[in-house]
C-alpha cells in the first residue's frame, strides 16, 4: 500500500489523504490528474518557456545586431561629416602640402573629399535631387564631377526627366562651377562611353 494518493487536488498540490492499493485515497480514482502527469506538464511547460525565452532572447540578439548596425551607420555619417568640415577648413598652405603629396599619387582621400563635397553641396547648388554622382576626375585646374540630377520626376519613373552637369571643383575639392550638358528621359539613358 502507498503512503500518499497519487492524485493532484483541484488547487493543484498532491492529495494528502492516505492511498489504498490502487494508488488513490477514498476521494480519487485513475481517472484524475496524477502527480506524474503534473510534473511532466510541468516539464513540458518549462521547455516550452525555455523555447520562448531563447526565440526572444534572439529576437534580441537581432534587434541588438540591427541596432548596432544602424549606429554604425550614423557614426560613418559622422565621420563624413567631419572629413568634409575639415575640408573647408584647411589653411592655405594645406593646399600646397596636398598637391606636393598628389605627386606622390596618393590622392584617393581626395577623390573621396570631393565625391563627399559634390552629394552634400551640388543638390543645394542646382536646387534638384541628385540622381547620383557618374564620375570624378582629376584634371590641370583641379577636379571634374559629372553628376546626374532630377530635372522632373514622372511617373512612372522611367519618364523622369535627368540632367547630366559638369562640376568644376578646385584642388581643395571647393566648387567653382556647374553647367548642365544635356538632359534626357531616364529609360532612354546616355549612350554608354567606354
């Protein structure tokens, strides 16, 4: 005979009434929830919340992951930022230092000053959205930017109307000057020049 009833009370503690051979007191019967059951629900209960604790806590893990990813984002604007203020701020006698150093032929930070000047300055300039920057050249008075900017948006947009502009900039990536070349419809593009 078993000490204990094996059954689980309405309120969910193990009937405390003394068993008779089958394993119940007087009360409960094969029929009502056992104490085995209970702890395997119980187990079942605790993998599941275990699950749900790592599915979250992965959730986590990615928005932790999408967060970084954006601050990372911000810091690289930031960066940018600060690469074009200083830029604008350099002496004259910075001007004379970099083009000793383009002899050199170390000038992609410059390529990257002037790429950086012409996104952030030409929209303003020509008071259009840029379509994006096609080319960036150096050449004897400096550099050369071709840029294509929105002359008028369409729709769909493939009918948006592009401007294709020159942009003249000094050696110290400053702008001295724009003038557009041509303008066409976005699906028709520029003939391709390679």
């Amino acid at each position: 005979m078993s000490d204990q009833c094996r059954a689980v009370t309405d309120d969910g503690e193990r009937c405390s009434r003394p068993a008779e051979e089958d394993g119940f007191c007087h009360q409960h019967g094969p029929e009502d929830e056992t104490v085995d059951e209970a702890e395997a629900d119980a187990d079942a209960e605790a993998e599941s919340t275990a699950d749900e604790e790592d599915e979250s806590e992965g959730t986590t893990m990615d928005e932790t992951d999408d967060t970084q990813t954006d601050g990372d984002d911000e810091q690289r604007e930031r960066d940018e930022d600060d690469q074009s203020a200083e830029a604008e701020e350099r002496p004259a006698d910075a001007d004379a230092r970099e083009s000793e150093s383009d002899d050199d032929g170390d000038d992609k930070a410059d390529i990257v000053a002037v790429r950086n000047t012409v996104q952030q300055d030409v929209p303003a300039l020509i008071d259009r959205e840029l379509d994006g920057v096609t080319s960036v050249v150096r050449d004897e008075d400096g550099w050369m930017a071709t840029v294509e900017m929105v002359e008028r948006h369409s729709v769909p947009d493939t009918q948006d109307i592009l401007g294709h502009y020159e942009v003249s900039l000094n050696g110290a990536a400053d702008i001295d000057g724009y003038r557009r070349i041509e303008t066409y419809r976005r699906a028709e593009g520029r003939p391709y020049e390679g």
